[in-house]
C-alpha cells in the first residue's frame, strides 16, 4: 500500500513540475519572439527630400513582449515596399527606426468647410517664425487700429485713418495655407518644393449669407485702410 502510495505522490509531483516546466518555457518564448521593425541600414545616410530605396534598409528585430507601443507607432519591415520610392520628410543615419509620422505626405488640396472661403494676408515675418506654423493652426493679426473723425459738417463721426503707434488684434482665423505651403515646412521640403512665399497666408473665413463674417469684415477693413501693409501674427496655443 506504502508503495501504491508513494507512486502516486511520485507521478503528481511529476506532473506539478511538467505544468510549471511547460509555463516557464512558454514565458521565455514570448521573450524570444521577436517584431522585425524598418530601420535604415548601418552606416547608410538619407538626407531630407531623398527617396527611399529598399536597398538602404534592414530589420531591426526587438522581442515582441518589449516592442510596447513601437508597434503602432514605427513601420513593420515586412511593409518595407509601402515606403520604397517616397521622399524622406526628414534626414536618417543609420539604424535609425522608420516611424509612420514621419511618411506624411503634402495635402492635396486646402481644406474648407461648405461655408468658407479663403481669404490670403498679408503678414509680417519679422513677426513670427513660419517654419513654426502648421496650417490648421490658428492665429490672430496685429494691425493698425483705426479712429473716427469729426464730420466738418455735422456731429456725426466718420471713418478716419490710421492711428500713428496704435494697433488692435483681430481673429482668430485658422490657417489653411502659408504660400504654397499646405502642410508642415519639413513635409513641404521633403515634397521637393522651395519657394513658400510665407510672406502670405491664407486663412478661412465663414460666410453669412452674401456677406463675410464680422471679424473678416474688419480684419479687411483694416488692411484696406492701411493700404494692404503687412500685419502682425499672433500663433494661438495648439489644441492637444
């Protein structure tokens, strides 16, 4: 009986340890699973605007149960041929990671709303940095403020000029376009382009039936009134 009996504690702890045996392996599988990520190939340098050629990269394997959010963020190697021929937006040295946010590519076309329209500024870029400002952005202009003089003939106020050293803030408008510029300046290079002409800005304007709102009313008003001088450009914080 003593025998039965040590051979069935023999034969469960046997078991116990297989289970364990089975669930450690099967951990250390997961550690040696790896994800084969697109990289640029050691000592290979892509500049900004280049096209990426498959012959520049190479996997980069990272176990899987460390990859963590790489996963979404960077491209798999195995789509290397979705990359092959498109224009770098930035500069690479090698074994640097290819991440899905860097393959942006210039919008096509300025994006409107059924009630807007564009309207382009003049602006200022002793007053702000362009390559600093994204359309989609939102921004308000400085311009010179303007005052009410006296009618000669009657009480009433009229229209007047400019007021010497004062100035007023009109907006916020969103940027739809800076130049020809649709999208990031990285994006705009990388696209081949090089003349911006940041110095004009397109913004959207809404419409009220045949008429501009208020605040594009005024913002044109006053650069009618001040013979289309460039304004002043406040950047708005950027939603997150």
């Amino acid at each position: 009986m003593k025998n039965v009996l040590g051979l069935l504690i023999a034969v469960s702890l046997a078991f116990v340890a297989a289970v364990l045996n089975l669930k450690y392996l099967e951990r250390k599988s997961q550690d040696v699973e790896t994800v084969a990520f697109l990289a640029v190939g050691d000592g290979v340098r892509i500049r900004q605007g280049d096209t990426f050629q498959e012959s520049q990269f190479v996997p980069v394997e990272i176990p899987r149960l460390h990859a963590g959010n790489l996963q979404q963020s960077a491209v798999l190697y195995a789509d290397r041929h979705t990359v092959t021929g498109m224009k770098s937006v930035r500069g690479y040295e090698g074994s640097e990671i290819i991440l899905r946010q860097d393959l942006k590519t210039p919008p096509a076309e300025m994006s409107l709303q059924e009630n807007e329209r564009v309207m382009w500024i003049p602006v200022d870029v002793n007053t702000f940095v362009p390559s600093l400002v994204v359309p989609g952005d939102f921004v308000s202009f400085i311009v010179a403020k303007q005052r009410a003089l006296p009618d000669p003939e009657s009480d009433e106020a009229i229209s007047g000029t400019s007021v010497s050293g004062a100035s007023e803030i009109v907006g916020p408008f969103r940027i739809v376009s800076l130049g020809g510029r649709l999208g990031s300046s990285d994006v705009f290079r990388a696209s081949g382009e090089r003349n911006a002409q940041e110095n004009v800005m397109g913004i959207a304007v809404k419409m009220q039936g045949d008429e501009l709102e208020p605040k594009a009313q005024k913002l044109f008003s006053r650069l009618q009134q001040s013979g289309f001088r460039q304004a002043g450009v406040l950047l708005h914080p950027r939603k997150p």
